[in-house]
C-alpha cells in the first residue's frame, strides 16, 4: 500500500503543470513515503521470527516519526521543514520540480534508510540461517534483498543529485 500511493503521487505529480495539484499529489506520495519503510522493517522482523521484538511500545515509536513528517509534509507551506522551495520548471517538454529539501526532509532520510538497512540486515543474516535450506528460500531471500537495495541506490541517486535520469 505505501509503495501504491508512493508511486500513484509521484505518477500524477509528474504529470501536473499546475503547482497546488503537485503539491496536493506530493502530499499523497509522502503518505505512501511513510508508511514503506515502516512496513518494510516490521515485515522483516517477522520473516525473520523477530515478531516478539514488535512489543506496543516498539510500535508506537516506529510510528512516531512517519506520524511527525507526515504532519509537517501536510503543513510544510506553514514552515519549510520538508520542502523549503518547490519550483516547477516548464521549459522542458513535460513539468519538473525544482526542489529545495528542508531540516525535517533528512531527518526523514536518515530515519528511511535505517529502518531500510536494518531490515536488509535482518534478512542478510537470515540466510546465514537458511543457507542449509531448500533453494526456494535462499532464491526468496535473494529476491527480498534486490528488491530493497535497488530502489534504496535509486533513491540515494537520486536525492544526492547523481541520478542518470535528469532533465
């Protein structure tokens, strides 16, 4: 479902030319933003066996965050702490977004990338555990860790501005 609306309002921000449908759209993707590497963190735990480790209190502060930027995602014109300037730039042949990140916006990152680390970590040493296992598992675990370190490279690439993929 986060991966869903993250893709939905990043599809139909690029599509807009107008900027409060992009900033409504990019409100969206910051709900799908949010919950992803939550889910993808709690999902590891429990593939893992760590479904123990998911006690109320650990919930409530894995919640904690994404809570925080989505608020201040659906509040940023008040503040700047995500999006300290959004631009679009209609001099190509479709819309871009000429983005300045705010303080709360890498707060964001760094909280992202470790629950996504962490949780690449948990299946990474899970194969220490299977490797001895039928090949199905070992191809699952396989395919658990590409499916989150080439969307995690693409997303650093992109932030840091070294993406392939420019205007």
């Amino acid at each position: 479902l986060g991966v869903a609306l993250w893709s939905l309002g990043n599809v139909v921000t690029l599509g807009s030319s107008v900027l409060s449908t992009v900033v409504f759209w990019d409100n969206v993707t910051w709900l799908g933003t949010v919950i992803a590497p939550t889910a993808w963190f709690v999902f590891a735990l429990q593939y893992t066996g760590r479904a123990q480790w998911l006690t109320r209190r650990m919930v409530i502060l894995l919640a904690v965050e994404p809570l925080v930027t989505l608020l201040l995602a659906w509040t940023n014109g008040m503040h700047g702490l995500i999006t300290s300037s959004l631009v679009l730039d209609r001099s190509a042949s479709y819309t871009a977004q000429i983005v300045t990140y705010g303080v709360w916006f890498w707060v964001n990152v760094v909280y992202t990338y470790l629950l996504i680390l962490f949780g690449t970590l948990l299946i990474g040493l899970f194969i220490q555990t299977l490797i001895r296992s039928a090949s199905l598992y070992r191809g699952q675990i396989g395919a658990l860790l590409i499916a989150t370190i080439v969307p995690w490279v693409a997303s650093a690439l992109t932030i840091s501005g070294l993406s392939p993929f420019h205007a």
